[in-house]
C-alpha cells in the first residue's frame, strides 16, 4: 500500500512537471503575432537604487515611481514646497530689515534735540543729521590715540571701512571702539553741552580726565593702560565723577542698543532661513532612504498583472486516474 501510494504521487509530481512542459508548449508555440495572447503574467520588479535617485533629486518622485497609490508619495512634495517658501519668506525678511537698519545708521537725516543741566542752568542743542557719522569717529579716535603714547590705540587699532560695506555695518554695532560715530554718544561725551553749536572739546588737554583707563598710573606700567569707560561732559563740568559710562552700558548710546536689536532681528530671520534649507537637505534624503525601502517592499510583496483573467493548467486526480485540467481564475 505504501508502495502504490508513493508511486502515485511520483506520478502525479511527474505530470504535474509535464503538465507545465505542455502548457508552455501550447501556449508559447501558439501564434506569436497573435496580440490577444491567452496568458500574459508579468513581475515588474522596480530599481530601488534608481527610485532613491528620483527622489534625492525630487522627493517623492521614487514613491511615485514604485507605488504612486502610497500617501508618502504626496507628503514629501507637499513638505518640499513648504520648506522652499520658508527659505524665500525668510530670506526677503531678513533683506527687509537689513534695509531697515542700515537706513537706521546712516541712511536717513533725523533732528534730535539734546538737553543738559550744567551748573543749575538748562541748556540744548538741536542736532541735524544721521545717527552714525564717519567724522564723528574720527575726531575722538584721534583724541584717545594721542592721549597715551604707549597705548594700542592706533591707525592699526581703529580700521572702519569708509564705504557702506557689510563690514561697515557689522563694525558700528559689534566693536566697541567704534561707538564714537554714534551721535548721541558723541554729544553727550564729547562735546560742550554749554554750547550752541555742539562744539567738540575733547581735543582739549583739559578734558583727557573725561576717560577711564583700567590698569597702572605708574609709568614703567603705563604702556598697559586699556581705556574702558568715560563720564559725560555734562557730569565733569558739574563735578560729579561718581558714574562713568562704559560702551556697553545702554545709557551709553540708546541709538547703538537700537542698531544692535534690529541686527540681531535681521540675522534672525536668516537663521531661520538657515533651519530651513536644513530642513529641505533632510526632506531629500530621507525622501531618498524612504524610496529605496518602499521599492524593496514592493518588489516583495507586489505582483503586476496585466489582464484580470488567467488561465493556467495543472494535473488533478479524478476517478482514481491523473486527469490534466484546464482552469480559468478571475481576479477581482
């Protein structure tokens, strides 16, 4: 008995093995030029290298090419076109207030009383011009590089472009020894609140007593002496040298702590241009990472056919006898 059944199913593995000859016989020996052909099955299998390509170059476009159905395949366009507008939304932002602040320094002609007590008297002075002024710098520069021979303070020291360059811009507002073209500055601590004019008087020997130096007095020590602060002239000619002002102090100048805020503003927006272009990398690589993992699983578990009908032959058992059948399947 084990002997009969083992010799059927050799049999029946034996026509099953012919009865796939024989269908490839029929049906691949049939008229070739025939376009109705019975049987069409294909297994297109997608390139995952290459649908990472397309979507490195393009998000989604590798998801489209292995499976157009899968949502991912909408999301990454959508995430590319958002981060694109960021960059370009930003980008005109920061340019915008680049303008705004440059215009702030030196590109506008503002009028600006200054008002001081000197003495018990009142008095003004009304200033016509812009914020940050070339000249204004280099009249007190000249006074702190003459007032010690031995210091760093020198035509090496103080090197402002004289163009409105992006240096220029960056220089006003970062570097302290810069502060002096500041106008408000300029006529708080270098010039004589008394006048009518804003005369500038601190090329007078009388006023070197406006700055504060850290360091020694001693001579031998002398050559390490770093200016870092000054009292307002108004203060000196009251007598009152209880308060010295340093660059940074926002008292100092208003206008540079201004400047600064609206700098810092500008750079922010391009940071955030920065975030993102970052953002727009990552979308193409993980786009591109995304694509090839899709493709792979695609290729595992998708099989394409091109007709919702397939016949196919197989070898059954009917009446204790190998019967070869002829089946129709139809996919839904």
């Amino acid at each position: 008995m084990k002997k009969f059944l083992l010799l059927i199913i050799c049999l029946a593995f034996l026509s099953t093995i012919l009865g796939q000859n024989i269908d490839d016989l029929i049906f691949q020996n049939s008229d070739k030029s025939n376009e109705q052909e019975i049987i069409k099955v294909h297994f297109e299998k997608k390139d995952a290298r290459l649908a990472m390509l397309y979507s490195a170059v393009l998000p989604g476009a590798g998801q489209f090419y292995a499976k157009p159905s899968a949502v991912i395949t909408y999301i990454f366009p959508v995430l590319e076109i958002a981060l694109i507008g960021g960059i370009i939304y930003y980008d005109k932002q920061g340019d915008s207030k680049t303008k705004d602040y440059e215009k702030y320094a030196n590109g506008e002609i503002i009028t600006h009383t200054f008002n001081y007590t000197v003495g018990g008297i009142d008095y003004s002075y009304t200033y016509t011009g812009t914020r940050y002024r070339r000249d204004y710098q280099h009249n007190v520069q000249e006074v702190l590089k003459n007032i010690n021979a031995f210091d760093i303070y020198d035509d090496t020291f103080f090197r402002l472009d004289q163009s409105d360059t992006q240096h220029f811009y960056e220089d006003i507002g970062k570097y302290n020894k810069y502060i002096f073209g500041w106008a408000d500055w300029y006529h708080r601590f270098a010039t004589d609140p008394t006048s009518e004019d804003g005369t500038f008087i601190m090329d007078d020997d009388a006023y070197e007593n406006l700055w504060v130096f850290t360091g020694s007095t001693d001579p031998q020590l002398i050559q390490n002496r770093r200016w870092y602060q000054n009292y307002t002239v108004e203060d000196f000619m009251n007598g009152d040298l209880s308060h010295p002002i340093s660059p940074n102090d926002p008292e100092a100048s208003p206008w540079r702590q201004e400047y600064i805020k609206m700098r810092k503003d500008a750079n922010k927006q391009y940071d955030y241009s920065h975030y993102f272009t970052l953002g727009l990398v990552a979308n193409h690589i993980v786009s591109a990472i995304d694509a090839y993992i899709l493709t792979n699983k695609v290729n595992r578990t998708a099989i394409t056919k091109n007709d919702k009908f397939q016949m196919y032959y197989y070898t059954d058992v009917s009446n204790n006898s190998l019967t070869p059948t002829l089946a129709l399947r139809v996919n839904f």
